[in-house]
C-alpha cells in the first residue's frame, strides 16, 4: 500500500508540474505579443520579415549552437524579433532576440 501511495504522489507531482509548464507556454505569446506560425509565414510571404535560417546567418549565431525552442516572432518596441533559447556545444542555455528584418542582436 506504501508503494502505491508513493507512485500516486509521484504521478500527482508530474502532472502538476506538466499543467504548470503547458500553462505557461500557452501565456507566452500573448503576455510579448508573438505572431502564430499563419502571421509569420504570411509576414515572411509578404516581405515584412525574413525566415529563421536566413536571420540566424545575418545574426551570425554560430553553426553548432541549436535551438532549445520554438523560433517565434514577437513585437518588441514597435519592432518584429525572433525570440530563441538557444543551447551553446558545451549545454549552456541562452536566450537571443535577432531583429526579424536585418538578424541585429538586441539586448534582454
């Protein structure tokens, strides 16, 4: 019986925690004012922004860092920016905001 109030807690915990974090990446874009996958691409289409692969280049983050994240775009004082937690070769994370337009790096 201990063992199994023991796995039921564990269970409890995990599923508290899931909910927390879920929760919170639904808040996100809404609290930085992002733009869905269909704004971006339609941005992108349009001319107003350039792609992810193209600002990383113009940002000049290097080859083997990756993406910890999604890449989404937000408005940041009046200005379009991909915001993305990024992973250095040695695990260290990060966060960078490449400007959607040039790749200019802006400080957090």
């Amino acid at each position: 019986m201990t063992r199994f109030r023991t796995i039921l807690i564990m269970v409890a915990a995990a599923a508290a925690l899931s909910l927390g974090a879920a929760m919170a990446a639904f808040a996100a874009p809404k609290d930085r004012s992002c733009l869905t996958d269909q704004q971006t691409r339609a941005a992108i289409v349009a001319g107003q922004i350039q792609t992810w692969p193209k600002i990383r280049k113009l940002g000049a983050v290097p080859p083997d860092y990756y993406e910890t994240s999604d890449t989404p775009v937000c408005l940041r004082n009046g200005l379009y920016y991909y915001v993305v937690n990024m992973a250095s070769p040695k695990g260290e994370n990060f966060k960078i905001v490449l400007n959607a337009v040039d790749g200019t790096a802006e400080v957090l």
